[in-house]
C-alpha cells in the first residue's frame, strides 16, 4: 500500500522537499506570481535556490570634529553600576526607609520578578539567509503559521499546495477587486497553487492535499476559501488548476468568467 505524508513548508528542510514543476521552465521555488501582482512570475530562476547573501554593514559615521576628544564615561549617580554593581544608585526623591530597604539588597539582580511586566515571546521565523521564496512563505509563519504543505508518496514529494490569508496574495485580491458583489467580510482565506508532478497525476493526490489544506483553514477560524483557476491553460503551464477540479473539492462557482473565474468553499 501507498505511503502518504503530508508536511508543512516552515523552514528549508520542508522547502527542500517542495516537488518540481511538470514544466521545467517554472519553479514553485522560486514563484512570486501571487505574491506581487505587477511583476511577479512563475519562471524558474536558479539564483533563488540560493541563500540570501549576508546583509551588508551600515556605513561607519563620519567623524565629528566639534565632538569632545575625552570619552571617558563621567560619573552618573543614577547608575546602579555606579556603586561597584552593589545596589542601585543615588535616588534624591527617595525617602529614607526606601534608602534603608535598598540598603538590604546586595546587587540590582536581587529585586523580585514583576509578574505584570509583559514578556515578549519568541516568534517561529525563518532566517535572513533563507531563500527568497523561503521567505516568502515564512512571512506569517508568528501569527497565520504555514503557507505551504507537501504531499510525499512513498517518501517521494507529488503536490505542493500554497495558501494563506488574502492580505498575503496582492494578484489574488487584485481578481478579486474585479468583482465587487463576492463577500468582503468576513474575507476568505486563498489557495493561490495547487500542482503535481505529471508521475502523480490521476490519482487524486491533489484533491487529498486540498482536503487537507481545508481542514487546517477551518481550524484556524476562517469562514471561506477561495480559488482563482485558469480555464484553457495548458495543464502543466498553470498550478491554479481548472474549474472542474475545484469542484470536485466542494467549491462552487462563484464567478463565471472566461478568463478569471473565482471559485468559492463555505467552511
């Protein structure tokens, strides 16, 4: 029996298993269509692959000739630092039980722990160096989570499906200012590619993936999802799919155009 596993897009290990595309020319990995509605493309560019290069230094500061030449540090009695690291530092508002009580403290570690302050917990990202599609998808990764998953038949990557809320698809809601009377609130959640390897067409991988993908935006909150298929496009030239597969996975039509269909799921 077939192995079928399905694994999320959050970092280069899971981008490295995304498959190729049937066409050779195009590249999920290095796909920006949706992403940017004026100059985005599909087009397979190799220097994407690659790690982004090391951000370069800011420009040292010009010197200034009016500063002092002294740069010592001058004493501040404000400092906590200022009494050998024992303590906290001169306080004139300060009355003299409060002196006493600072007193009693052997360093500024020493005060308690304030459970009201707010901690600022570390967000899932991807690196700066990552690649640029990488990070791409890495964009909501602290508040939304992923934007991609890959179905892997017997350890082998078949279908890719990218997703995530509108606001992360310029072109998408660009379709869809096409169209005013489609539903604005609450906004659905997109799935901008869906796409096999020609080995894994016809056995209804994509559809399994889609399910997937729907299940996962349900339980996320989101009301809707929508799709924008490209009808008339060679197969492997479009990872959008054509109108009838969408309803396959339950979505109807909710926009009956030659060239820019929208076809819409209730969840």
């Amino acid at each position: 029996m077939a192995s079928i596993r399905i694994l999320e897009v959050v970092d280069r290990a899971g981008f490295d298993r995304i498959p190729p595309c049937a066409d050779p020319g195009f590249d999920h990995r290095s796909c920006d269509y949706w992403e940017d509605e004026v100059r985005g493309s599909k087009a397979a560019r190799l220097s994407w692959l690659q790690a982004a290069p090391a951000p370069e230094p800011p420009p040292a500061r010009p010197s200034n000739p009016f500063a002092p030449t002294d740069t010592t540090p001058k004493f501040n009695p404000f400092d906590p630092r200022a009494a050998g690291g024992r303590g906290k530092g001169f306080d004139p508002f300060a009355d003299d039980d409060d002196a006493e009580a600072d007193g009693a403290a052997t360093s500024a570690d020493s005060a308690p722990e304030n459970p009201f302050l707010p901690r600022r917990e570390q967000r899932p990202a991807v690196g700066w160096d990552a690649p640029r599609k990488l990070q791409l998808l890495g964009r909501g990764l602290g508040i939304f989570g992923s934007y991609a998953k890959v179905l892997e038949l017997d350890d082998e990557p078949a279908v890719y499906c990218q997703f995530g809320p509108l606001s992360a698809y310029p072109r998408a809601q660009r379709v869809r200012d096409l169209y005013p009377k489609l539903p604005s609130a609450p906004l659905p959640a997109v799935i901008t590619c869906i796409a096999s390897t020609a080995a894994a067409r016809r056995l209804g991988l994509a559809r399994q993936l889609v399910m997937a993908v729907i299940d996962d935006l349900t339980g996320r909150g989101f009301s809707a999802v929508e799709a924008y298929p490209e009808p008339g496009v060679r197969l492997d030239a479009t990872s959008a799919a054509n109108p009838a597969f969408w309803l396959t996975c339950g979505f109807t039509v909710a926009v009956d155009d030659d060239q820019f269909p929208v076809v819409r799921r209730e969840l």
